[in-house]
C-alpha cells in the first residue's frame, strides 16, 4: 500500500490528477484536456494491481513525452 501511495505521489508530481473510479470495462489509463492532464485506477482493482496499472501508465506517459521531444 505504501508503493502505491508513493507512486500516486509521484504521479501528481508530474501533473496528473489521479482519479479511481469503477472502470468497469475500460481500461485505467491517461488523458490530457487542455493543460489539465488526468490518471484513471479501477477501483475495483486490488491495490497491487492498481499498482501495476499506475506503473504501465507511467511509462507509457514517459515515451509519448519522449516521442513529442523528438518531433
């Protein structure tokens, strides 16, 4: 509980507004709406896969930053 705890900490450090909210059947994920850029957990996830799902986000947010440095 404290790795997620601290990775939604570092998460908002780099901007996000981390929500947890039944997905359902979507999938955790990131978007950005205008400068306002916002993380979605399942909540009815457990916390180690809310983990798993934060740290895929990640770094999938880290190579669109890269790719956007690139271009």
């Amino acid at each position: 509980m404290q790795r997620l705890r601290a990775t939604i900490d570092h998460a908002e450090q780099l901007g996000f507004e981390v929500r947890k909210v039944v997905l359902e059947d979507q999938t955790a994920g990131w978007c950005q709406i205008g400068a306002k850029k916002l993380l979605f957990l399942d909540l009815a996830a457990t916390a180690g896969e809310q983990l798993q799902q934060l740290t895929d986000i990640l770094e999938s947010f880290d190579k669109y930053r890269q790719s956007c440095q690139v271009a």
